[in-house]
C-alpha cells in the first residue's frame, strides 16, 4: 500500500506542472502584465512609466515562459512562469498583486467554508442515502413514484432559487434567523442553520435519484433475494447487505469531494455573506491577480488529487477483494 | 419526526434565549448603542493613503486620515475649507527670475508657484503601538529583534501605544512615500509634472532601493525634495511648475494626509507579520481608527479618542434648514462612536436588510426600484407608500460625472474635423435618444448632458443658456430632442443619404466598441442597434474583454465607444481636459480617448484651466461648449443620479460628491432603530411548527408499508 502512495504521489508532480502550465497559458492569454498594472494603478492618470514600475516590482518585467537575454539554466528560470510556479510546490504561494500574503488568506477563509461545507455534506449524505434507501425500498408504488417526481422536480429548479426563497422566506418573512452574515465560535451558528438546510435541500434532487438508482440495481442482485428467502428481516437486508456492497459507486462519488469541501460554494458563500474560499477565486480572477488564480488552482487541483488517493484507499476498506498493485 | 420537532423545540429555545429579533446578526452587546451599520460590497485593496483611489478604498481611508483641507458638508458649488490647516494656503506666484508676481497674473508669466500651508497645533495621532515609548523615552516596538515581533498575529495584539503630535513634517514625508518605489501612487505620473523635484528625489530612491532588501524600511529622509519645504513645526511650502491652481484640490485627499515616519518604521520591521502593515492598518489624525480589519467579513471604525473634535457647520444651502440638516450647528463631531461596515457582495440580501433595519442607509437597485419609489409624469420623484409608512426619506443628487458616447476622431469613417465627418456625428448624436436609455436602463435616474460639465461644476448652465442645440431645440421652456428627420438631412449632408455612402454605393456600417458582456450588455448593445436603426445606419457592435477594449482606445481603432469620467475634483479643467488634443489618448498616454485636437479649442482650454472662476472663464467656457456642440466629438450622454435611502433615525445625511469623509457628519438616534428593529422583525416560528403535521401525514403510510411487510409471509396464507 505504502508503495502504491508513493506512486501515486509521484504521478501527481507531472500533473499538477501540466495544471501550472495550462493555468498560466490561459491567464496569459487574456491576460498581459501591462493589463495588469493598468487594472492595478486604478485606471486614471496610469502612465507608461508607473505601468514599468509596478511591473518591475511585482516581477512581471520578465519574459513570460523563455528568457533569450540569459544564459544556460537561467534562460528558463529567469522567467515569469518559473519565478512564479516554482514555490508553490513547497506550499509557498507568495503574495497577490494587492502585497497581501495569500497563504494567511487560505488559512483564514478554508475555515468558514468549511463551517458550511462539513455540515452540509454530512447531513445532506445521511438524508439523501436514508431518503434513496425508503424510495428504493417502496420502488413501483406510489410513495416511489412521488419520491421521484419530487427528485426531478427539484433538480429542476435552479440553486439561485432555492437560495433567494430560503432567505424570503425564513429570514424575511419568518424573522427566523439573519438573512447573511457571519460570526466566529459558537456564534455562527443563527448563520449556518439557512445555507447548510439551504444546501441539503437544494441537492436532494440528484443525489437522492443517484442513490436510488445504486440502491435499485444492487436490490435485484441474487444476494438479497438470497438474503430475504433466508428470513432476514428488511431492515437487516437494506443495512447489512444491500447499503455495504452498494458502497463502492458511493465512495467514488463521495470521498473525492471530501478534499474539495475546503474550497467552499460560490454562490451560496456569496449570497450569505461568507469569509470563505469560494469567492476568493474569482474575485482574483476579476481583479487579474494572477498570483491568487495560480495558487487557487494549485490547491484545487492537489486536493482532487488527494481525493483521489482517498477514494482508492476507501475501496480496500468496504471491499476486501480490492488490492493495491 | 420526533427528532426534527426536537430540534425546532431546541433552536426555538435557543433563538428566544437571544433579547430582541432572532434575525439580528450582529451581537446582542451592540444592543441600543451609538453605532452607525454599512456594508462594503468589494473589499479594499488598499488603505495606504499613498495608493488608495478608489471609491471602496477611500470611504475608509477619508474618515481616519486628515489632509489640509476638506469640502464643505452642506455648501454648494462646492467649497474648500481647512481640516489639519488652520487656514486654506496661500499661492504665491513667481517669474523665471524668482520675482513675486500679482495674483492674476496670466499663467504664461508664471514660472512657479509656492503654496504655503500651515496646521493647526494640538492635533494628535490616535493610539499607536508605533508610538508607545518605554519609561526611558525610546520606542517600545520599534528596533526590536525579529523573533520578538513574529508573535503578533494582528495589530491589536500589540500591548502598548502612544500618540504624538502632528508636525508639518509628517506632510512632507508623506509627499516623499508618492515617490517611493515599492508602492505605486496613482497620482506619482501627474504630481511629478508638477511638484518641482519629485521626479529627480524617485530616481535617487530608486537607486538607493535597488541593493535594499524588498519591503525593507527605506529612509524616505535621506535625500529632500526642491519642491517640498518644511519652514517650521506647523508650516511647510510645496513648491509646482507653472500655475495649477487646482492643485489645491488635490490637498482635499488622501494622497496628502500626513503619515508619521515612525509608522513605517514601525511596520517594515523584520519579523513583522505580512498583514501588518499600513496598507492594512492606517495611522491617522482623523475622527476614527480602524479597530477591525477583516476585509473578508467586517471593517469597525471607532472614534479616535485623541481627535479633539471639530464643530459642525453651521451654513448650507438654502433649505438645508428646513431639512433639519443645521439642527447640529456647532456641535463637536464626530456623533457616532463607532462605525461598523459588513461585506456583502449581493444586492438583494443588503436590500433586505436595510429594509429590516440592520443596515441604516441603501441605495435602490433596478430590482426593487418600482417598490421603493415612483415617477410621475412631471419627472418628480415619490417615495412609495410602503416605504414612506416605514418612515424611510429618500435622498437624490446627480453624481459629479458623465456617462458619455465618444467618436475616435482618428478613424477615416466617424472622425475628422470636415463637415462630412461632423455631420455624420451630430445625425448619431440626435438619433441616440440619451432620454430613453436613462429611462429604460436605469429607471429614469440620471439627466441628459448638454456639455461635458455635470450640474455642481462651475461652467454648467441650466436652461436654455446650456442647451446643446445642435441636438436639441428649447420648447416650452425645456429641451427637446430635434426629430429624427433632422438626423436623416444632416446625414444626407454628410454624404449618406439614406444610410448609403453616396460614394460607393453601399450601406454605411459604423462599429461600436464596447467591453459590456452578459444579458445587460446585449440588451444595451441591441438598443443602439436600434437607435441608428432609426436613420438607417447599420451598427455592428464589436464585444470584446475589458484589456482589448483598453488597447483599442489605446491604439486610437476604436470607431465608437462609451466611457464615463468621474470627477476628481469639482473643476470644468477636470472634465474639460478629456478633450484637450495633447491628451490625446492614441498619441500620448492621456485621457482624451477620442483623440479630439481642435487648434482653437486647445488653446481656449489653456487659458481657462488657469483662470480663477469668473465671468471671464465662464464665457471661455461657453465659447469651448459650443465648439464641442458643433465638432461632436462626443453624443453627450448623461449625468448618472444618485438616490439614497436612510431610516428615520439617521441624521444629518446629505450626498456630498467631493467629500468622502461624511461619516462624523451622521448622527443616528439608536433607540429609535431598537424600536423598529422589534417592531419590524417579530419571529414567526408558527408556519414551521404548523408544517411538521402534514409531513408526519405524508411519511405515515411508509412505516405502515414497513410493517405490514415485514410481518408478511413469503407466499399468501392459504384460505
């Protein structure tokens, strides 16, 4: 198993240089330095001069990918690319384009999406597997069918929805909890109760029509008609053998998006107010701070990679026939 | 559902444990207190006064900083006054040989110009771990080693401050840190054609920077610049090329605010955290100081409790009376004691917000435009009643500003100064219908321009004396657009009759160049279409990303465009100069994006940016009006207004588009906010509590199913 990690970190350096690399073309390619300092300066009364100036000082005065005035090693390194990937694989990203050090505003903000993201994953997959479990149990009646309607209709609506009605409705006009904002300790819970139920409900929909279909396929397998001939009761069928052999297809959608809880939700951290990661990336994005994109899709990247290992070391753990080669 | 009721019993519990409305966010303790809520929707990337300009930046950094001189609050045009100067400064004009010249002396004669500026004495910087001092006198925090530093996490953390008196010197050093090369002023290109010195004192920086180590303290005092004087410790003199007399303006902002030399001293320590730095914490003289700096969930002012106060004033403008806005005359400002600003970068839960009371004033967004106010058919504006039964007052003003559509006077089709070329523009200035676009897209809020000059400049004419009458003609005492016919004759003039290049024989195709993207965008972008449309001119619109758009007004091949310009200082050289030919955007790095050069209108301009105000640049200002009405060089768009809503219990609220520092100005009644905040907010928890029986009812037959199952037999009882 250790050898397997090992390897399976090893293959991870090409992939996130590859991940670097395309970041940076595609930044580049809409982006240059000058549009940069421009954005930068404030776009009024920018000269030519303070455009060179903050390009010298934020290191952007360098060819971007291959220094022809350099000699040997120099003529890569010296470069904006090399002088701007390099430390992040040591987990140094640096400062964005405002002087501010990036690596204090990941620690600070993974900490409120996380707040929001822990609850609502782990509340949503007990409801949605218990929810797929019950329809998947009653399939062909009407209680499934109504369960399905119900599924559809709410993947159908859109996650902005779920948000604007939540807050209408039981911030404005329930007067139940604020409608955005955000504490610290013990007082950010009156703010986590609307996104997290908002969150559960909203996803409901296509998890729960997921699950089922796991459920359903796993339910006609020889196993269970095996298991129910033998006399087990229901709830020992569901729980004991059809849940733990339907883990597999589960796992794979679930632990890879473990790591990723970190980055947090647009949308909903937008809407209500929340310090976290979501926004953090795009607001870079707006403001061409290249410096923060890089580092953004550094960790996104490194942590789906890492939930990937998780998933794979997952499988061993639900299945014993599944071996590391 | 024993457990879902459990919890509802459990968070009822819980929330009626809270005094006062479940859905307050903010602390119980702030309950009833002197504070003012905002919110910011953008966070602040800078709050060194050396870098901050924009508008998110500089509604922090002008409540804690104090430069010379201030707006006043209520006067109209607006007027400088003095802040940290005892009294506005004094310009002093001198000849090539250093002989003092009269003060109206015509520019041309004028080789420099001193203007001497002195402070008041008594004025204190707020606490400060920068200045806290140990027994012996020397300072606590600064000169320590690395290690001992790096355990403070945030400036609050510090334990010790101090204060110290403000010195003019404190002035000079912050008109040296424009100069310095690790920050980017974005004024340092434009001061440094004007203070005499600066350019030669940022290269000596830059030198003695190179071998620093980055971030370092770099001692701004090693070298001096010419310009730049300290005659004693409550005078200095700035020394400028030429006659500029607007640059008293600049001395209203906070590029010019004193910063004391010990708080960078303080903050470019080795060992010092990243975010500790002035660009995060500012040091200032002013009414407030920043206590919280979390730009990701809240920004607290407090009141500064070294400020000695400053009295409120005690003249307006006519009305201002009547509006309650002189009942505080003579009052020590600031009223509010602290002053607490929450992120929130969506619309529609601030609105909610405001209308709950949690924030104390609001804008109106196009969505809730039509629940908040209505227009009647004489333009007048008109709270709606719901609001006005909440006791909500509406504010209006017309921003400082001008939205307008500009021609690239290079390009061989929209440009050039012959009457085919101005002809062609002024049939597209009749045709797009300036009126309608403020009425569709931004819900009539905002006033057609007839010149460059927003309303509150000096130069703008009400009336008929200011109508652009190539556009417009004056009926019944108010402008009106001139029909459309009028543009179709004018474009047969040019040499399109009917949309077809007489020439060729082909439809004419004008391009616009624009950045807008996304629903809003196209939607714009099709109404233009539609406006040439109606002169049978064939519009393509050429969408393109903010940088591309830049470059193409940059590289002067951009055919028709939309900008906007807010005023930096209320002066008609502010606005004026975006068509002034050797600001040729195209051909220099200038802000004049249509690249207009007209040789008359050039050298009027030189004359009036110079002049005192007067009938004299009044009439200059006409004669550069009406040269723009003919030239079109611009389809003069509009003048956006601003309306602003505020809950009964703010006080003292009147948009000023010049001030920024309009915090110490408000005064809020909180018992009046506690009152309605309950009145306005009462939890109903019962429409939960009423939903758990028709669950419980739809979820029944599902443990029945369970049952009956699994008490069933495998094959059916045999009868």
């Amino acid at each position: 198993m250790f050898g397997y990690l090992i390897r399976r970190v090893l293959y991870a350096v090409p992939i996130l240089v590859g991940v670097n690399v395309i970041t940076f073309a595609l930044f580049f390619f809409v982006n240059s330095p000058d549009d940069m300092a421009r954005l930068a300066l404030g776009g009024k009364h920018v000269t030519a001069e303070a455009v060179e100036k903050w390009k010298a000082d934020k290191g952007y005065d360098r060819p971007l990918i291959f220094n022809a005035a350099r000699e040997g090693m120099a003529q890569v390194t010296d470069t904006v690319f090399f002088q701007k990937s390099a430390r992040m694989f040591v987990f140094d990203f640096g400062r964005g384009d405002d002087g501010r050090d990036i690596g204090y505003e990941i620690r600070t903000r993974m900490w409120p999406s996380l707040a929001i993201a822990v609850p609502t994953f782990l509340v949503g997959l007990a409801c949605y597997i218990s929810f797929a479990l019950l329809l998947a149990l009653f399939r062909a009646t009407y209680l499934d069918l109504a369960g399905v309607i119900l599924c559809v209709t709410a993947m159908s609506i859109s996650s902005l929805f779920y948000i604007i009605g939540g807050q209408y409705l039981v911030s404005k006009l329930w007067n139940l909890v604020p409608i955005s904002g955000y504490d610290t300790g013990l007082d950010a819970w009156k703010f986590l109760v609307l996104p997290v139920l908002i969150g559960v409900v909203g996803g409901v929909g296509a998890s729960t029509r997921w699950y089922r279909t796991i459920f359903i396929e796993e339910m006609h397998k020889d196993y269970v008609r095996t298991a129910r001939a033998k006399g087990l009761p229901e709830s020992r069928v569901l729980f004991g053998h059809v849940l733990r052999n339907a883990l597999i297809p589960v796992l794979t959608g679930v632990v890879v998006v473990i790591p990723a809880l970190f980055l947090g939700s647009l949308i909903m951290e937008s809407f209500f107010a929340i310090p976290g990661l979501g926004s953090y990336t795009i607001e870079a994005i707006n403001n061409q701070d290249y410096g923060v994109v890089r580092a953004m899709v550094f960790l996104g990247s490194f942590l789906y990679i890492v939930g990937l290992v998780l998933t794979d070391v997952s499988y061993t753990l639900v299945d014993p026939r599944v071996r590391f080669e | 559902m024993r457990a879902l009721d459990t919890f509802l019993l459990i968070a009822a519990a819980a929330l009626a444990g809270c005094q006062g409305p479940w859905n307050n966010p903010y602390p119980a303790e702030e309950r009833g207190r002197n504070i003012l809520y905002s919110a910011f929707s953008e966070q602040p990337k800078h709050l060194d006064p050396v870098q901050s300009y924009f508008e998110n930046e500089i509604q922090f950094t002008a409540q804690i900083y104090m430069p010379p001189l201030q707006y006043h609050y209520l006067k109209r045009p607006y007027e400088l006054v003095p802040f940290a100067a005892d009294r506005l400064p004094t310009a002093t004009y001198y000849d090539a040989g250093g002989r003092v010249l009269p003060q109206d002396v015509p520019a041309a004669r004028v080789a420099r110009t001193v203007y001497r500026v002195t402070i008041r004495p008594g004025i204190y910087y707020q606490p400060h771990p920068a200045f806290a001092t140990k027994a012996d006198g020397t300072s606590r925090y600064i000169g320590v080693p690395a290690q001992a530093l790096s355990r403070y996490r945030s400036l609050g953390e510090f334990e010790h401050t101090g204060t110290r008196e403000l010195r003019a010197a404190d002035f000079a050093y912050q008109i040296k840190r424009l100069a310095h090369p690790w920050l980017h002023s974005p004024i340092y290109g434009l001061m440094s054609g004007y203070i005499v010195g600066l350019k030669g004192y940022a290269e000596k920086l830059r030198e003695a920077a190179a071998d620093a180590p980055r971030n370092a303290y770099l001692d701004l005092d090693r070298f001096e610049i010419d310009g730049v004087t300290v005659t004693g410790p409550y005078s200095f003199e700035i020394t400028i090329e030429g006659k500029y007399p607007q640059f008293v303006y600049w001395l209203a902002m906070p590029f010019f605010s004193p910063v004391p030399h010990e708080a960078e001293r303080f903050y470019r320590q080795p060992g010092m955290q990243a975010n500790i730095s002035l660009d995060w914490y500012p040091v200032g003289t002013g009414p407030y100081m920043m206590t919280v700096n979390n730009p990701n969930r809240s920004i607290v002012l407090e009141r500064n409790p070294n400020f000695a106060g400053e009295p409120y004033p005690d003249e307006g403008e006519p009305g201002d009376r009547e509006a309650g806005l002189l009942d505080d005359a003579g009052r020590m400002m600031p009223f509010v004691d602290k002053a607490v600003y929450s992120l929130e970068r969506e619309s529609i839960p601030y609105w909610n917000k405001f209308l709950q009371g949690y924030y104390d004033a609001s804008g109106i967004s196009s969505d809730s435009f039509d629940q908040t106010v209505s227009v009647s058919a004489t333009g007048d504006v008109q709270l709606s009643e719901d609001m006005s039964r909440r006791g909500i007052q509406l504010q209006t003003s017309v921003s400082a500003s001008t939205i307008y559509m500009g021609f690239n006077m290079l390009d061989p089709v929209i440009g050039g100064l012959d009457e085919r070329g101005r002809k062609l523009r002024q049939a597209i200035s009749i045709a797009v219908d300036m009126e309608e676009l403020v009425s569709i897209f931004r819900n009539g809020r905002g006033i057609a321009a007839q010149g460059p000059l927003p309303p509150g400049i000096f130069g703008h004419r009400d009336g008929e004396a200011g109508v652009n009458r190539q556009v417009y003609d004056w009926i019944d005492g108010r402008a009106v657009r001139k029909p459309v016919q009028e543009a179709k004759a004018l474009l047969a003039q040019a040499g399109y009759p009917d949309g077809i290049d007489a020439a060729t024989g082909k439809p004419l195709v004008v391009y616009l160049d624009t950045a807008m993207v996304g629903p809003e965008g196209k939607s714009r972008a099709d109404w233009f279409t539609k406006q040439l449309r109606k002169i049978n001119l064939q519009l393509v619109v050429r969408s393109t990303d903010l940088n591309r758009f830049q470059e193409k007004l940059r590289n002067g091949t951009a055919q028709i465009y939309v900008l906007g310009w807010n005023a930096d200082y209320p002066d008609p050289e502010n606005f004026m100069f975006l068509l002034h030919g050797p600001q040729s955007r195209a051909h220099g790095s200038g802000e004049n994006a249509s690249n207009y050069a007209n040789p008359e209108f050039d050298a009027l301009f030189e004359r009036m940016r110079n002049m005192e105000n007067g009938p004299e640049r009044l009439a200059i200002i006409d004669r550069m009006n009406a040269i723009l009405h003919r030239d079109a060089p611009w389809s003069f768009g509009f003048h956006p207004a601003d309306y602003t809503l505020t809950h009964a219990w703010v006080h003292n609220r009147k948009p000023n588009k010049m001030a920024n520092n309009g915090l110490k100005y408000q005064r809020i009644d909180p018992a009046l906010r506690e009152q309605r905040r309950a009145e306005c907010n009462p939890p109903v928890p019962g429409p939960l509590l009423l939903a758990a029986p028709p669950v419980a009812i739809a979820m029944h037959p599902a443990p029945v199913t369970w049952r009956r199952r699994e008490r069933a037999s495998a094959l059916p009882a045999r009868g």
